[in-house]
C-alpha cells in the first residue's frame, strides 16, 4: 500500500499538490470546504480576468475601433451579461478541477478540515489517517484597522467586487498593490470615476520603478487619480455614498464616492491545528525550504505559509511538498517566479529589478527598448510600453526582465527561463525571434543593453 497523504484546500496549491502525490503512487484524500479552485478559481485570478477581458474588448471597440476603421454605433456593455460569462467561467474551470481530482482517483471530502493529531485529520464527520498531511488554506482578504472602517453596504473587499450588481459611478480602492490597479483598470475602463489611495510613495512597490511610473501615468491618461504618500485615516459610509479622511504629503484632503474598495491585500488563513504542535507566526504557517512544518510530516504551503503569495507559487509548492512526503529532498526555489499584473497595459516581471539589483551589490547595465518601435505593437495598437532588461555588468547574466504592455504576461515565461538557466544577454540576443511579434523586443533590450539595439535611432 502506498502512502495516505491528505492535502487540506482544494486551491491551485491543494489540488496540483493531490494530483502531483497521486501521481506519485500515494492514496490521496482532498479536504476542502468550499468550490474546488480555491480563492484564484472562485474569487481572485480567473473572475477578475473575465472582467478585464471584458473590459480590454469594451474599450477596444469603443475608443479605438474608429481609428482602425472598426465602426459601431451605440457601443454599449451589459454588465448582467458580463457577470453571467464570468460565473459560467468560474463553473466551468472548477468543474475541470474536479474532473481532474477524479481521475487521478483522488478522494474528496467536503467541510471544515481539523488537525487531531500530526497523523490525523477530521472532516466532513470522519476521521483519515495520514502518513504526511499537507496544509493549503490559502488566504482572506486583508482589512486594516482604520476609524469608521468595516466591510458591508456599499463598503467591500476584492470578493465583493467582483459580485456588484451594478456599477458604481465613482469609487476610492483602498490599496495601489496589483488588486487595486487591476480593479482600477477594470472599473475605469467602463466608465466608473475610480480614485486610489496607496499609503506608500509608488504604486506596485514590488516591481520596478520605471514600470510602475510609466503604468501609473497610463492609468492616469485613462481617468484614474491616484493619492500615493496617503494614509486613510478615517471612513464614514451611510449607505449611499462613502467619505474618507485622507491624509497626503500636500495636507488632507475628503472624498466623497459612492462605493470604498479595500484592496490592501490578504492575510493568511490557517486550519484548526487542534494539538498538531504546528508552528504558526503572526498567521502564518512556519515552514523550511522543503516546505515541512514545525511538525515532521506535516507539510504548508500557499498563501497559508508562502513568502509569495501567488496562485503560481502554490502550486509549485504543492509539488515540491507532496515529492518530499513521498521521500525525494527538493528545495523551493523563488528566483523565477513571475509577476503577472492584469491591468491594461498589462505588465509583468521576473528578477531582480534595477533597485534591487544595485542594493544587492551588482554593478548593472540596463536594456530598454520601447514598444512604440515594435511593429506588431504599432499595429495592435499597444505601444506605450517597453521591455526592460537588467543585467550584471561582469558577467552579463540576466537578473531580471520587467515588461509593460503587450502580451507582457505571456511574454515573460521568456524571460523566467533566461533566469532559471542563468543565460547571459548575448543569449537572448543571438535566439532568434519570430517577426512580427512582440516578443521581438526581447532582443532589443538585450541588444540596447549592448549598446547595439537595430530598431532605436543610433545616439549621437
């Protein structure tokens, strides 16, 4: 008999985690209290992109399409018809998932998973035995504690922004990370007067610099205000519009919108650990580079216990977690894990970016190359972006790829292999890409970082 492995989460960590042990030869039991697919499947990463999609078309036709020679009268959006897509989306991905689960003959157990003992789990009235138990919980919305501020009405988080009937006609979201300018761009682009307020000086402080100006001044071009430097010190709603303090560098300043979106991120959610004796900090779960707990044979991962709170991440973690169950001795390694933000223009990252590579003591050199010099850019009509390349001077080793517009969220698994082979820039320069795509400034920015880019007038 093989190994009894319960997996407690059904999200893109807990059921790639089921199938990769069942794969393994393990007998697999999947604990989960809700839809299959998690927070990502049900109320995070595929609705929100249903929206955008949306979105991107609507605006498409609506501000571009006479400029082409695409005309339509009364361009129009049925926001009832975009959530009924978006729900049968979500049915139709998380009905996969558990075609999936069921032919790799994983068991499932529906309700709320507790920890009796480090071999023993109960749920849905039964008690499974496990010989490794692997915990992927996920995350819940983050609401910070700010006078006045409590989520209902017309006060919500990112799960209920996803679910409005209606649309408001102004909004203030709480929080310039990737969930807020996501929904920033969403709501803009159909015409919703959206205001951010982000308490640090940048918004998206996890990618770079450069990117986050040139997508923020975009945003900016679409309507959107920002307020960053700004702290939310008190909300007041009564049910039809909502006011907020708002302390920024210049002095305070009131908003008054109809609905307040709270996208200051997530927090951690971890199981009922009964007297399992796993090690949680601050709400998270304690883990080492094999992703096992305090507790051996006990394993976490996800949003539950991740430094990187990303669906990608978990499910790679899973994998890594249900090897090590079965007896191998993987390490997780986070150096090319991608950054994917779904705003339009889209952007995405991988690496270091130029801050972070000089604070970590590299001497760089830096490839930039500007989409309004690629043709398929040109002709798609996306060509405010550019591709950023930053590099170690000694060596020429790539340290990270940063991309805004185009098919950057695509784009960038080029870039995350550069990395994971720790390729040099005259690599990328001398793999040859197709013509005409955007992935061709790839090679630019590899090129310009030699100071050789073709496509770029020659600097006199």
């Amino acid at each position: 008999m093989g190994k009894r492995i319960v997996v407690i989460g059904g999200g893109p960590g807990g059921y790639v985690a089921a199938i990769r042990a069942a794969q393994l030869g393990a007998a697999v039991t999947l604990v989960e209290k809700g839809s299959l697919g998690g927070t990502c499947l049900n109320v995070g990463c595929i609705p929100t992109k249903v929206l955008l999609h949306s979105a991107e078309l609507y605006s498409a036709v609506k501000n571009e399409g006479p400029s082409i020679g695409i005309l339509a009268e009364g361009v129009r959006f049925d926001w009832a018809a975009i959530q009924k897509r978006k729900a049968s989306v979500v049915s139709q991905l998380v009905g996969g998932v558990g075609v999936l689960l069921k032919s790799n003959g994983v068991d499932r157990v529906t309700g709320e998973a507790k920890l009796t003992s480090p071999r023993t789990v109960e749920a849905g009235g039964r008690v499974i035995e496990a010989d490794a138990i692997v915990i992927a919980t996920g995350s819940v919305p983050s609401v910070p504690p700010i006078k006045g501020l409590a989520i209902g009405g017309n006060v919500i988080t990112s799960d209920g922004a996803l679910s409005l009937p209606s649309l408001p006609g102004s909004i203030a979201i709480a929080g310039g990370g990737v969930i807020g300018v996501e929904f920033a761009s969403v709501f803009s682009s159909f015409g919703v007067s959206v205001t951010v307020v982000e308490m640090l000086p940048q918004i998206l402080p996890n990618i770079d610099s450069e990117i986050a100006a040139v997508l923020r001044a975009a945003l900016e071009a679409k309507g959107v205000v920002f307020h960053t430097g700004a702290k939310l010190n008190s909300v007041e709603s009564d049910g039809s519009s909502v006011s907020l303090d708002v302390g920024t560098e210049s002095g305070p300043i009131k908003l008054n919108v109809d609905t307040l979106l709270v996208a200051t991120g997530r927090r951690p959610s971890a199981p009922d650990m009964g007297t399992a004796g796993v090690d949680v900090q601050r709400g998270r779960i304690v883990v080492n580079e094999y992703m096992e707990t305090s507790v051996p044979g006990i394993y976490a991962i996800g949003d539950c216990a991740s430094p990187i709170m990303l669906a990608h991440v978990a499910s790679r973690e899973g994998e890594i977690a249900v090897e090590n169950a079965m007896g191998a001795r993987e390490k997780m390694e986070y150096k090319t894990v991608p950054s994917a933000i779904y705003t339009s223009p889209a952007a995405a990252s991988v690496g270091l970016s130029e801050d972070a590579a000089r604070k970590a003591g590299h001497k760089v050199k830096v490839g930039r190359f500007p989409l309004s010099a690629n043709g398929k850019s040109v002709i798609a009509g996306d060509a405010g972006g550019l591709i950023k390349i930053v590099a170690d001077e000694r060596y020429d080793e790539v340290l990270g790829v940063h991309i805004l517009g185009g098919p950057a969220t695509d784009m960038i698994a080029e870039a995350g292999l550069a990395l994971r082979l720790e390729a040099t820039i005259d690599e990328i320069v001398t793999t040859i890409h197709a013509h005409p795509t955007v992935s061709e400034a790839m090679g630019e920015a590899a090129l310009a970082a030699l100071g050789r880019a073709i496509h770029m007038p020659k600097k006199q």
